[in-house]
C-alpha cells in the first residue's frame, strides 16, 4: 500500500480489534503487561501502531502524512472474568462504555503527529470530537464539505496549528443510542464547561460506577433515572462529576 501510494494522497483508516472484548491476544504478547489480559491486549496495539509509524517514517512520509490516534468509547467497565477486569480504566472519570452522559464513556484519546507542521508537546484542552475527523480530512485533501446539509464536525486543523484558540463546538450532545442523555455547553466568554444531564443510568450496585448486575447499562426505561431539572456539573472544576450543582449552592 505505502509503495503504491508513496507520490500520491492516500487515507489509511486501521480500525483495530484490540482493547476489545474478547481481548484476542496473540501468543507473543500474552503475559507481557503486569496488568493482565488487557494490558497484554494494550501492549499489542502499541507494538501495531508502533510498526505502521515505522512504516511512515521509513517511506520519508513522517512530515507529509497527518496521523490521528482515538477511540471510539471509554473502557468497558463491567467486562469481567472472574476477578479479572477486561475492559479497561476510565481513571477520575464516572462511567464508561455504554453510557450516553458520563465522562469516562465520553472522553477518549486524542493523539495528532505531523512532524514539520504541528508542535511537539502541545497540549489542547478544548472539547472536540470524533465528528470532526471528517471535515478535518475533507481539508487535508483540498476538497469542501457538502453544503446541502448540516455537517456537525469542525476541522480540527485551526485548533491544532494555533491559529484560534478555543473550539467552534459551543454545544455537543451526547447520546445513548436515540436518546439524549447529556449535553456540554462551552461558554465563549469564560471556557467553563458546563454539562446538564437528562438522563442517567442506575449503578448496579449503586456507587459502584457501573451496572454490574446487568452486564451492560440501560439507554432507556427501567434502570434509567430522568432529571428534572437536570444534574448540572461544571467540568472545569469538577470533572469527576461528583458533585451537582444547584441553585441554592450555586446561585448563578
């Protein structure tokens, strides 16, 4: 493929299996991470990853190809085999896969390297999103995005090279399949983020973090609590969702 397209645009898309219940791991790396069958599994992706970056680099392609790294979910919280945890580690973020509002089914890796065009080490806290590969892409390859339709992405490139400083998404809403759970307001003129929360799923067992009970949480209906008016978390200060605001500790 490289050899092919060396002297011409080309777009690789590598959706790989990994970090992925069932957690397939091939023989070389079983029993290579302190952290069991999915370290093992996160361990494998690294070295898959690691071979294609070699691949650019060793093609000369290091400062002409755009490389984004992500995920499409945070960590499967309830997969489990006996005490072994599959599924992953959200860290100080609430919740995880399966979950429409909370942050650690939300926030995923987001990793850029283009060599010669964007800064080493340059962090970006602003909210962006996976819908914004596209149009991103759509630039990249000189083209230009239908205008006979809403496209909800951004181009991720203003954001990335500096040249604006907070991001065109004010809202993002956040599903669990056909139904709105949770919304993120980014206010222009502070970069506080705030996030109302309609819906939420009932941990099982409660405090817990998950719905252990049932193997995966609910998008609807029982085992689904509606709020009204709706959790309210200011992310900037909180963004382990542990404490809802309200108008008597929070007057504005």
């Amino acid at each position: 493929f490289y050899f092919r397209s060396k002297h011409r645009p080309f777009l690789l898309f590598v959706s790989l299996l990994h970090v992925h219940t069932p957690l397939i791991t091939t023989e070389k790396f079983q029993g290579k991470s302190r952290h069991g069958l999915y370290g093992d599994n996160v361990e494998e992706m690294d070295w898959m990853v690691g071979r294609l970056l070699d691949v650019i680099d060793r093609e000369d392609l290091k400062n002409t190809t755009f490389i984004y790294f992500a995920s499409d979910h945070g960590g499967f919280l309830e997969a489990h085999r006996g005490n072994s945890q599959l599924g992953g580690w959200n860290g100080i973020y609430k919740g995880g896969k399966g979950m429409g509002g909370w942050e650690g089914g939300i926030r995923v890796p987001g990793i850029v390297r283009w060599p010669g065009v964007l800064p080493a080490g340059t962090v970006i806290d602003e909210p962006t999103s996976l819908m914004d590969i596209y149009p991103t892409v759509v630039q990249l390859a000189g083209g230009a995005v239908p205008q006979d339709r809403v496209v909800d992405g951004h181009t991720l490139l203003p954001l990335l090279r500096g040249t604006v400083q907070h991001s065109r998404h004010e809202f993002l809403f956040h599903y669990c399949r056909v139904f709105l759970h949770a919304v993120r307001w980014h206010q222009k003129d502070s970069g506080t983020v705030w996030k109302a929360h309609y819906a939420t799923p009932e941990f099982q067992p409660e405090g817990s973090g998950a719905c252990f009970r049932r193997g995966i949480c609910p998008c609807f209906g029982d085992g689904v609590t509606h709020h009204d008016p709706p959790l309210l978390f200011n992310l900037s200060q909180d963004p382990s969702e542990a404490n809802p605001l309200s108008a008597d500790t929070e007057p504005l």
